[in-house]
C-alpha cells in the first residue's frame, strides 16, 4: 500500500508541472449546465365553448428524464366542444420558458398530433393560423365531445416529420409521417 | 512435453558441438529488410578472408558450414543494399541475423533509415499490411484497410465512421499506436473513429492480444501500431503524391508527402492530405447527409545519427462526418416506425452539404523524442508528447441551437515514456521502461446540452520489463510484465433523482459535494491497479514452418463512458448510464500461429482463446418514459466472457495467377448468463484472384469476393415497450426488435493497375470498383442498420505519382 502511495506521489510530482501549464481551466468546480430545450411541462387548456371555467391537463416532469412525472387529467363534460390549446413549458428556467415560442417561430418543422383512443368519445379539429406552407400546426384545435366515455388521449409533438403525408393535415399520425417525436404524453381521459 | 524435449535435445546437441574444438563450427541466421521485417532473398553472406560465402534463400535464410574456432569477419551484401559487417569470436555455432537497409523500389533506391516494429522478434500473435496495400486504401480509413487482415473487422457508424473490431473486441480494448504515441481521442465511444491519416502511415501491423506490453497492459483485444515513412541517412528528396476520386460521394482526396533528407542525419518531413466526399449512395437511395470533409497535415524535423538522436514531429487530423440524417429519431415509436419502414425516413438529392447531426473533431499530437545509443548496455530513449482531441457533435435542435454543439470536449493528454532497450547481455533482447500519463477532460458548459461525460482528470504510471531470448537456432522465448496504476478524480453533476435511484446516496455519500437546482455535484474519485504480463515461445522447423504460442493477460481499468455516461443517444433512441461500481477488466488469452510456406503455397494459421474475468458489457435494462416518450435503459455489467476463434490465410501462386484467401471465425460468450456477446463479427470469407503481368508495366488485375455470413450466435436484447396505436389510440405492447441481425451478403470487388515510369518519377493508375453488382445489403457491424442499407457501386480512380 506504501508503494502505490509512492507510486502515486512520484507520477503526481513528476506530472505536475506539465499538467498545470495545459489545465488550467480544470481547478474550479464545473459549470452546472441546465438543458436548454428540454420540455419540462406540458399544458392542455380546454375551455367550453360558451362559457366556463378553463380546464387545464398537465404533465410535468421537473426533475429531467427518469422521474415519477405529475400528471393531472381532470374530467370532461359530455357533449360539449371545447376550444383548446397546447403550451410547452421549460420549467427549470425562472420565470418558465415558454417553448411553445419557439415551435411556432420554426412552424414549418413542427407539428402537434392529437390522438384519440376509440372508446373515448373525442374529436379534436386543428383551428388555428396555418404555417407558410399552408399546413397546420397544431397548437390549438377544438374538441368535440360526445356521451360519457373514457380512454387514452395522446399529445404528439412531432419534429421534421412529413406534413404532406397522407392524412396529417387532418390530425393522423400515421408511420409516413416520420419525423423525431419530441412530444408523446398520455392522458387518461374521463367523460362524464 | 514434446517441445520440452525438442528443447532438451538441442540443449544437449549445442553442448556436444561446443566441446568439440575443430573446424565444424556454422554460422547461420537469417537477412531481414529492415523497412518492412521481409526476408531478403539472394543477399551475400561472406567470411572475409576465407573462400567461403553463400547467399540467402527466400526466406531469407543462410548457413555457412566448417569454419573453425576463430576470430571472423562476416560481410553481408545485397545488391541494392549498403553492405554491412559483423566481427565475431567464434567458438560455437552461432546465429546472427542481419538488418539490412534494402532499398524500396518505389522510393527510387533511397535508403532508409528506422526500426520499424519487428513482429519477428517476439511470439506477439500479429499481422503488417504494407506501404503498397495501404495505398489502395487512400481513400478510405484506417479500419478500412485493417479489414484487409484476417481477424479484423470493423464497427461502423454509418460508412465514415470506422473502428477496428480485433479478434472480437474494441473501442477501448484495442490500442492505437500512432508513430509511438498511444492515441487518447475519446476511443471509448462506439462511434468515435481512430483519429489517423492513413495516407501518413507505411506500415500497420495488428498485434492480436495484450502481449505488446510497451504500448499498454490493457489491450485486452489487441494493438494496433501505425508507423509512418522514415527518413533516410542520405542526401535524398523523395516525396510521393496519391489523387483519388470516386463516384460514390462524387468526391475525392488528394494525399501528398515529402521527405528531405541529409546524409549528416538531418531530415524534415511533410506530409498531408484533403478529402471531400458528399453524399454516399446506397442502390437504391441516397444516403442523406453522409458526406465528409478531412485535412490532415504532420510534420517533422530530426536529427538522427548512428548513436543518438532527437526528433520532433507534429500532427493534425481533422475531420467533419455527416451522420445519415434518418438515423437521428426520437423514442422507441420512432425506432420502431424506422425499423418496419425499411428504407430512410429522409431522403433527399445529393448534396455536398453536411447538415446536423454531425461530429467535427480535431485532433493534435506534438512529439518529442530523443535517444542514446550507449555502449555495453543499450539505447536509451525519452519520449514526450502532448496530445489534444476536441470533439464537437452538433445535434438536430430546436430553436436555432444547430449552431451550437450539443458535446464539445476537449481531451489532453501529457504522456513521458523513458525506455532503455539493453542488448548487451548475449542473446537477449530486453526492454525496460515507465510511462507517466496526465489526462484532463474538459465538457464545454456553453451546449446547453448535460455533459454525457464529466470533466475529469486522470493520471496514470506504468511499468514494465520485457525480454526476448535467442535460446537456439530454432528456439525463441520472450516473456513481459508490466503494472499500471490509473487514478481518475471526476467532478459530475447528476440529476438529483437519478443519484439516488442508483442508490449512490448510499454507496457513495462522500462523493457529495453541493446541490444546484436539480441537480447533485459530486466527486468520484477511483484508483485502479492494473497487472498484465506475457509469455511465449516460437519454433522454427526445419522446412522452415514457423510455430508460435503466446500467453498473455491485459488489465483494463473501466472507461469514463462506463463510469459516467448518462444521457440519451440519439441514434440508438436509449438512455445509457454508467456504472461507478465497476472494476478492472482481466483477460486471459491464449494465441498460436502456425505459418509457413511449401513451394508456392503460403498459410497462416491463428487460432485463439480469451477468457476475460469481469467483462463490461452494456445491456438493455428497463424502460424509462419520459415527456419525449419511452426509452430502453442501457447500464454496464460485469461478468465472465469466453471468446474463441481462428483466423485463416492463405495463398497459391501459379504461373501470373495469385490466390490469397482469408477467414475468420469468433464465438464470443457471457459465460455467467450463458448467452452470446454482442457484435461479434459473424463468420466471413474473402477470396481474391489475381493476375498480373510484370512485362506489361506491371499490369495487374484482381477480383476480390467476399462473403460475410449471418451472425446467428447474439444476445436477445429486444424489449418490450407499450406504444400507442396512432390509428385507435389504443396502447399496445411492442417487442422492438433491435437484436435480430442482418441476412449473409456477398460482394464482389474488382481492382486493376498499370505504373509508367519516367526517368526519376513513376506513376501508376488504379481502377478500383467495390460492390460491383450494386449489391443492396445490411451489416450487423454497423449501427445504422436499421436505417438504411450499406453504400452501392462505387468506382474510384487512383493516380499516385513518386519523385
């Protein structure tokens, strides 16, 4: 055990001087680094159309990848059309980054799919301007809802995917539309 | 038990014949060109003064007979050779092999001067590819041409980015060996190509196991050693120029070198090279953003005289790879969706732009080195060198981020090697050295990207002996130790939640330094200690058959990718995470080589065993969703692995017609799990035919086929992840098929040549075509292969001038 210590001591010694000629940058603590396009939250504001109090659907996951995320999915009313509209927040920055900003800045690039399990009794139209291109974005939509139901109701944010794929413009996600999923948050919906 | 008594026995011959004080004592030994360790055929041996001389067989071989106890002159000649003598006091038989300076034909009758690495002078199981072949490859990367040996696969990101795979293992378990500096450039990533030019080396050899113990203990797969061209002890100028283009990626490089030698021992050298390819085509597509830009320059200036020497020298690669733009997806959908589309979700024209997701890396190495010749004991030499690697990966990102690097790490590395080489104990050779190491790694916190690894620093100490012992004419035992000891002290944010659902809150509380945010700074602190050694024996037969057995066992402390990485791969669509739990890796690896050649049939023969104690392996465990969806987990394990295999070679010339035929088989297995290893290189074939015709300008043409089977020995790492059916929204569970690997391919490749010579200049030509029938294939080397098929034809013409 000595000798390594030796060891050690003497390639430490010997090293020294080289070392603190090149890595000077090395003595203090590292830098934290708070990733920047990471998407901490994400909000679904519904509001019945006609009147009442804005429903809001919330996924968020503070504490990066890999934790127990709060979601809270809060019961709709049967046969009622909401107007909604999806935010996406960075929540590490202070105040919150609204990354919704900046999905609409690169419109072109990015796409917002709804999907909606069959056993839920749901239909959500794209509203909303339209990008340069003429295709929709998908920020905002409204929702149609039918009789009391349940069921899955998945929100896509879909990078660089194709929007001219058959379908997209109507909302569906089908394997053409290719794309990176920067988005895929499910909520467990209840009609009633 | 047998060689045992070979042993004996010639114990006992050489015992009787040195009793016996008449005129029946032989010389013999063997004449070798220095510059690439091939034999010299037809070289003069001579006893001056005496009416007795012979030359050397092909193999290099003389024996000069009845001489009697005395002192004698030998002069050994070649015709193209300075001729070189050796006095000696002669009471037995002796062995004495010659080095000579054998000009090479195609530097125009320069003689060089520089050791190269002898592969003959240990029982190291290895293979050299040589100035001639290397410049077939010109055009492509270093693990291109290693390929060309039998054992030696590569793992592939795309087309562009290629790691050698020796004998089953790499990234951190092979070495890189540039000009004699072990190479630090990130070799743990599995996408991280060896930073080399190979237009700057002229001769590699692969050393298959840990028994190169001078470069390291820890090549637990091998050692690659690149060696570039030595400069002259003449007045000379040579300089060579290689221009390649290509019609796959519609580009092409140029790679010129030049060398000013002095007969005082002064030299410079130059050496440099540009390529620029675009896109690659793939049969039926184009490979969306694969194209490649690289600069390479090194230079050098020495003096080198007989007995002493210093030089130094300077190197720069640098080069910008496109990653295919279809291989950047988001979550397991997206790697599900990609793997049932079968064909590149982006497509689009040829293009020379090179788009993110991209890696840009610079790498640089200053050397100095200097050494001694001193009398009665040996050469002394002191070796220094600086080395840094900045690797930036720009990423798809949101935002207007694309210009800034999502990685951009800066490695530098200080290495101090002292060796003393002392021949002067009779008929030994032996070699004793220490090598000290400081590392530091720098993770730039301007991405706005997490670092994937911490800054660190890292110092490390090595030791080591070898020695090779001449026992007899026929026998040759070498045997090596060496101890390294590696500390690495890290500083590295974790995301709180993850420090301790790996329950290093626990394990390591002392490692805690502060919290920011979310996220916990702590300071991992490791030391690794690091045994390695080597031993091995090689027979000559009397036909001249060549046996070697090899014993060797390298240490390899775990990597800072195994220690720390934690983050997500694109590419791969998985979050891996290191291990701080993780040990020294320990091999066990026996080697034999068996070669020789009968009349016009050459083989070599090379079949191995590994046995490697705590292996780390990365594996899926769990799947993880996120707000971006779910991602399979990969973390390191460590357990036993068994890796066995044989690699063949062999050759038949007749007439103008060459035969050459290679193959090689590995099975590698977890033996704690019982199951097999991943990216072992499935069984695979080469077999070349070709004709040539020295009388037509040296006219030669070559058909290469190749087959590389289906690898149906591989671990079922597929999982099972709940994805949601965008047409009914429902969630179904999916087993993604990320383990099942691609159908066997055949390739067929085609290379013809003609050189003219003008006076002091020679030029050749070269056709080459690879994949001449546009074959459509998938390679499980290439982790890419579920994105896109590998490239189509591609014709390239080299025109290579030296003056």
């Amino acid at each position: 055990m000595k000798t390594m210590k030796t060891i050690k001591l003497l390639s430490l010694g010997l090293l020294a001087t080289l070392v603190f000629s090149a890595c000077s940058d090395d003595d203090d603590a590292p830098q934290v680094i708070n990733e920047e396009e990471v998407i901490t939250t994400l909000n679904l504001f519904l509001t019945p159309e006609g009147g009442g109090e804005i429903i809001t659907f919330t996924y968020k996951d503070l504490d990066g990848d890999g934790s127990n995320p709060e979601i809270t999915s809060p019961a709709l009313s049967a046969n009622t059309t909401y107007t909604g509209r999806v935010q996406f927040l960075n929540e590490l920055e202070d105040p919150a980054e609204d990354i919704t900003v900046e999905v609409l800045e690169e419109d072109d690039e990015h796409q917002v799919f709804y999907v909606v399990e069959d056993s839920l009794n749901a239909t959500p139209t794209y509203t909303g301007a339209l990008d340069n291109d003429g295709n929709p974005v998908g920020v905002e939509f409204s929702l149609a809802i039918g009789d009391a139901s349940q069921g899955n109701f998945t929100v896509f944010l879909i990078h660089e995917g194709d929007k001219n794929a058959p379908g997209a413009s109507e909302g569906n996600l089908s394997p053409q539309v290719g794309g990176e999923t920067d988005i895929e948050v499910t909520f467990n919906v209840t009609v009633e | 038990m047998y060689q045992k008594s070979i042993l004996l026995c010639l114990f006992i011959f050489f015992s009787v014949v040195t009793q016996a004080q008449d005129c029946e004592l032989t010389i013999s030994g063997k004449v070798i060109d220095i510059h690439d360790n091939s034999f010299l055929f037809g070289a003069v041996v001579q006893l001056v003064g005496l009416d007795k001389g012979v030359y050397t067989d092909k193999n290099g071989f003389y024996k000069i007979e009845g001489i009697c106890e005395s002192e004698v002159q030998l002069k050994v000649s070649h015709p193209s050779c300075e001729p070189e003598t050796k006095s000696i006091y002669l009471k037995e038989n002796r062995q004495i092999h010659f080095k000579l300076e054998h000009h090479l034909e195609e530097l125009n009758e320069v003689l060089l001067k520089g050791k190269l690495y002898n592969n003959e002078s240990n029982s190291s199981i290895s293979n050299q590819i040589k100035t001639q072949k290397l410049e077939k490859f010109s055009n492509a990367s270093l693990g291109d041409a290693l390929k060309s040996i039998s054992g030696v696969s590569s793992l592939n990101t795309g087309n562009s980015i290629v790691k050698p795979i020796i004998q089953g293992l790499h990234s951190s378990r092979v070495l890189v060996i540039n000009d004699n500096v072990r190479l630090h450039d990130q070799q743990w990533g599995v996408d991280h190509a060896p930073n080399v030019d190979i237009n700057s080396a002229a001769n590699i050899t692969v050393i298959k196991g840990a028994s190169a113990l001078k470069y390291g203990g820890d090549a637990i797969g091998g050692t690659i050693v690149i060696e570039p061209q030595k400069a002259p002890i003449k007045d000379t100028i040579m300089g060579k120029t290689i221009l390649n283009g290509s019609s796959n990626g519609r580009g092409g490089n140029i790679s010129t070198s030049f060398i000013k030698a002095k007969s005082s021992g002064f030299n410079y050298r130059f050496q440099g090279s540009l390529k620029r390819l675009g896109d690659l085509e793939a049969p039926d597509y184009q490979l969306t953003n694969t194209g490649q830009r690289e600069n390479n320059i090194s230079l050098g200036i020495g003096l080198n005289k007989i007995d002493y020497g210093i030089d130094f020298s300077y190197r720069l690669t640098n080069s910008e790879i496109g990653i295919l733009r279809a291989s950047h997806i988001g979550n397991a959908r997206d790697l599900v969706n990609s793997i049932n589309r079968q064909e590149p979700f982006f497509i689009e024209d040829f293009s020379y732009t090179i788009d993110n997701p991209k890696q840009e890396v610079t790498h640089q190495i200053y050397k100095l080195e200097t050494f001694k010749k001193i009398k009665n004991l040996g050469e002394l030499s002191l070796q220094y060198s600086f080395q840094q690697n900045n690797r930036l990966e720009f990423d798809i990102r949101r935002g207007g981020r694309g210009d800034t690097p999502a990685m951009d790490m800066d490695l530098k590395t200080h290495t101090l090697l002292t060796q003393l080489e002392w021949t002067s104990l009779e008929g030994f050779d032996s070699n004793f050295g220490l090598e000290f190491n400081a590392q530091n790694n720098f993770a730039n916190p301007n991405t706005g990207v997490r670092r994937l690894i911490p800054d660190y620093n890292m110092y490390t100490a090595g030791i080591f002996a070898t020695t090779a012992y001449d026992v007899s004419e026929r026998w040759f035992l070498d045997a090596g130790v060496r101890y390294d000891f590696n500390t690495i002290d890290a500083d590295k944010f974790y995301i709180t939640s993850r420090w301790e659902n790996l329950g290093y809150d626990q394990l390591f509380p002392e490692f805690e330094i502060g919290e920011d945010g979310n996220q916990i700074l702590t300071n991992p602190q490791f030391d690794y200690h690091n045994l390695s050694a080597t031993v091995g024996a090689t027979y000559t037969f009397k036909n001249d058959f060549k046996l070697i057995g090899n014993l060797s066992s390298g240490s390899r402390a775990p990597n800072p990718s195994e220690l720390f990485s934690d983050g997500l791969h694109h590419s791969i669509s998985s979050i891996e995470l290191g291990d701080l739990q993780l040990d020294s890796e320990q091999s066990f690896k026996a080697g034999v080589g068996f070669q020789g050649v009968v009349e016009k049939f050459g083989f070599n023969i090379q079949p191995y065993i590994n046995y490697i104690e705590d292996f780390i392996v990365l594996e899926p465990n769990g799947i993880e969703t996120t707000i971006r969806g779910a991602f399979p987990v990969y973390e390191y394990r460590q357990t036993n692995a068994r890796l066995y295999g044989i690699d063949v070679s062999a050759n038949y010339s007749f007439n103008n017609f060459e035969f050459l035929s290679n193959f090689a088989y590995v099975n590698g297995r977890d033996v704690e799990q019982n199951e097999a290893l991943i990216n072992m290189p499935p069984f695979n074939v080469s077999n070349t035919v070709t004709y040539s015709k020295k009388e037509w300008n040296n006219f030669y043409v070559s058909l290469n086929s190749q087959l590389v089977t289906q690898q149906n020995e591989f671990p079922d790492n597929n999982f099972r992840t709940n994805i949601v059916n965008t047409t009914t929204g429902q969630f179904e569970e999916v087993e993604v098929d990320v383990s099942s690997t691609p159908e066997a391919y055949h390739l067929l490749n085609f290379s013809s040549g003609l050189d003219f010579d003008f006076n002091k200049t020679k030029l050749s030509i070269n056709v080459m075509i690879n994949n001449v029938l546009n074959t459509n294939y998938r390679d499980y080397l290439n982790r890419l292969r579920f994105y896109a098929d590998e490239v189509g034809t591609n014709v390239m013409l080299q025109l290579k001038l030296n003056y």
